[in-house]
C-alpha cells in the first residue's frame, strides 16, 4: 500500500500475521497486531534513518480491528 494514508484502512485483517522482524519500506502501511492478540493498530512509516524509524499510528484500544477517521 505504498503512499496510501492512514485514512485508507478501515479493517485490519484477522490473521496471516507475522511474528518475527521485518524491514519496513519507506511510506509503507502496516497493520499490527499486539503481543495479546486483543489489539490493532495501522503504522505508515514516514521516514528510515541510520538510527530511527519515523512513523505516524492509528491505535484502536476498543479491540475491534476496524478504523473510522483516523489521523493522518
């Protein structure tokens, strides 16, 4: 979903998850799933220094997998 916005996810899926490292691309869009499994959240990587990630979220706390107006 390269140069997609936050504003593009309406639903993270439920599973085919990966659970190890990967390299992200820069304005990559990623949905996450946290460590309990009970968590969403999307990731758009703004920006990959030598040292840092840059990246802007949309967490969503209620354990649903679907967004409405995220933040971009």
């Amino acid at each position: 979903m390269d140069g997609a916005s936050l504003k593009d996810v309406k639903e993270c899926p439920s599973d085919g998850y990966s659970y190890h490292w990967f390299k992200p691309l820069p304005n990559g869009l990623y949905c996450v799933v946290t460590h309990d499994g009970k968590h969403y959240a999307v990731l758009r990587v703004d920006a990959i220094d030598e040292d840092r990630i840059g990246f802007d979220y949309a967490y969503q706390a209620d354990g649903t997998r679907t967004f409405g107006a995220s933040p971009e």
